[in-house]
C-alpha cells in the first residue's frame, strides 16, 4: 500500500498556488468522513440500513472493519490527505462525503440536519485550504423540498460545487413518482450544480453475500440501474444541461450500451418515454477513469470522448486507483491535450473551478474568522 500517515509538508498548498489552473491535476471521486456526524447518529445503528452491510458475509463484514481501523486517518485527517495527495500527484480533491453518510433511511428533519452538518464540514475544509479543495455535499433525498433547499444551501451559501447522491433512496429508484425528485433534478441543472451518484452496494444484494460481490459486482450495478432509468424515464432528456457524473467508469452501461438503442427500436414498452434513442442520454453523463485496465479505459474513451472522463481515485478505499496520473498515461494513443483534459481540464471546467476560485477565498477568510463552527 503506498500511503503513509505523515503529516502534509508545508509545500502542499504552494505547489497548487504557482500552477494556478494550468494543466492541475484534480481528483473527482475521493471521499471524507465527518466523525461527529458519525458520532451523532452511531446510537441508530446506520449500518443496519446500508446494503453494503447486510449484503455481506462475515469475512467481508471483518475486512471491512479492519480497513476502517487502518485508513481512518486518511478519511478524516486531512494533514495526511495532503500527503498523499502530493505522492499521488494530485493537485485538487473534488472531495465528497462518505457514501454511507447521505442517511436516507431517517427522519426527513434528522436527514436535513445531518446533510447541513455535513456540508459545513466539508466548506470548512475548503474554506482553510481553497487551493486543494473544492467542496461536494449531500441532500436529504427523502424529502424533496429539503433536499432542493440543502442543495440551494450548499451551492449559494456554503459555495460547494455540488453533491452527492446515492442511487436509489430506500429502496426506491430516483425517478420513483413517490420520492418526487423532478423538482431536485431541475434545481441542480438550473444552479449548474455536479451531482455525483455512488453507490454504497447494491439493494438487493442477497445473491451478492460472498466474496465482496456486493462492491465488486454490486457497485457498478447499481449505478448501471439508476443511470438507466434517469435515461428510460426522461430525466436526462427533460434536463439537457444536467451535470450528472457516474464512478467506477459508469458501471456496466458505458461498456453495454447498443442493448438498450437496440431495445428502444425493437420495443414499443421501452418507448414509452424517450423521444430519442437511449445512447444519446448516456452521453450527457460523466464518468471517471476507475477502470483498473487501460484498455478498458481507452474503450470509454472512444466511445464517449476525452471530454467527458476524469481522473478518479476513490480515495482512501481499497477499491480505488492508487497512481491515477501513471495510469492514465499507460492508455495508449491519447494526444497530451486528451491526457490534461482528463487529468483535470474536465473537472476544472465542470466544477466551474476558475470563476470559483475568488469567491472561494473570500469566503475561506469569513469561514476562519469563526462564522461557522470548526471543522471536525
């Protein structure tokens, strides 16, 4: 494993400071763990709720464990996030919650208080160090109105980005009439906001028990689930400039996606609200270069454009890509236009980094002068 816990050398911010936003490297799949939010709900006993829990066998349950033990640090410490950010070659961190800490499963005014709490943690960190972060958040999706009101929240006040979604909400998909997400689809197109949607396993996941299925196989399902009916059931069709970007490479979508033109043409039940054929909704979405395979990586390419894939890690977790920039650079091929577009051209200009950027450093200084509480 090639992380360490040392503490970040003074050079980390000074590095990002001199390039400004020529050819930065930046990370949009990387995750933080806010401890008290942790602490607070920890007598709910979350992981009762999470598939990525109960869909697992007890040899995955204690490998689990044994990986939070050992990178906790990297979740929530960020002297050692910065660390490994400069061995990594990473310039800036689009940096998320925790997947499992999106909360869903509780009460709708819980669920808003434990997103507010998560995205002021989150701008804080941005807030104290503006030149390696930039900030995505979380919604209450369990509740449209509070989860269009987080999202104004975040975006207009707290200056984040975008946010977080997991793909599906208890259970329901995204575009379920009884969760009534239309209004929070169009308030992020319309705020020019990210959304990120990772999945925390797959929800149901009882053929999944062994060997980890449920993040080796489960994962990029149900990411393949939820982005195929935000494509079957409109959403990305009503909302053209809707910024939606998938992990783990789109899942199986991006590499399987002539099936579903095939079926639009052949079948009058999947017509049954695309007005155009499914692939050109895929192509609206993001995906990032978690692949694991250059060649891989190089079919996603081809297929969807160096436009529209960025440089992921999934930082700190096992499952992620632990030298990005050396990866990258073993698809064969790629001009290096291609290469600083998708090691952190697209993201810079997705995340509207560049006219972010002032507005982010005013902001850090009214941050650290006590507006907010501390960051945990």
């Amino acid at each position: 494993m090639m992380y360490s816990c040392a503490p970040a050398s003074s050079a980390s911010t000074t590095t990002v400071r001199r390039k400004k936003n020529t050819n930065l490297k930046i990370d949009i799949h990387c995750h933080y763990l806010n401890r008290d939010v942790a602490a607070k709900v920890a007598y709910l006993n979350p992981a009762q709720h999470e598939p990525s829990v109960q869909f697992a066998n007890a040899l995955t349950r204690a490998v689990n464990v044994k990986q939070m033990q050992d990178r906790a640090p990297m979740l929530s410490e960020i002297a050692v996030r910065l660390k490994h950010m400069d061995r990594m070659g990473i310039d800036i961190q689009a940096v998320s919650p925790a997947p499992n800490q999106t909360y869903y499963w509780t009460e709708p005014g819980l669920g808003a208080e434990l997103a507010r709490a998560v995205n002021e943690g989150i701008a804080q960190i941005v807030a104290q160090w503006p030149d390696r972060f930039v900030g995505l958040g979380s919604v209450p999706l369990q509740d449209p109105g509070l989860a269009v009101a987080e999202l104004e929240y975040a975006i207009k006040k707290l200056g984040l980005r975008g946010v977080e979604i997991n793909p599906s909400v208890n259970g329901m998909e995204l575009t379920d009439s009884r969760l009534a997400l239309e209004k929070f689809f169009a308030k992020a197109q319309d705020l020019n906001a990210v959304i990120f949607m990772h999945p925390i396993g797959y929800t149901q996941g009882e053929r999944l028990m062994d060997h980890y299925f449920n993040n080796v196989i489960g994962n990029p399902l149900e990411t393949t689930v939820a982005a195929s009916h935000l494509i079957f059931d409109g959403v990305m069709e009503r909302h053209p400039k809707l910024k939606v970007v998938l992990p783990h490479a789109g899942g199986y979508l991006a590499h399987y996606w002539a099936r579903m033109d095939h079926a639009w043409k052949a079948r009058p039940d999947c017509r049954t609200v695309l007005k155009r054929k499914p692939s050109r909704s895929l192509e609206k979405f993001y995906f990032d270069t978690i692949t694991f395979d250059p060649g891989m990586l190089k079919h996603l390419l081809e297929r969807f454009g160096a436009d529209h894939v960025l440089l992921g890690t999934d930082y700190p977790y096992d499952m992620g890509v632990e030298d990005p920039v050396a990866f990258i650079k073993k698809v064969p091929g790629l001009s290096v236009a291609q290469r600083d577009r998708i090691m952190g051209g697209n993201a810079a200009r997705l995340l509207g980094l560049s006219k972010a950027r002032e507005a982010r450093s005013r902001r850090s200084t009214s941050l650290r002068n006590g507006r907010m509480a501390r960051a945990p």
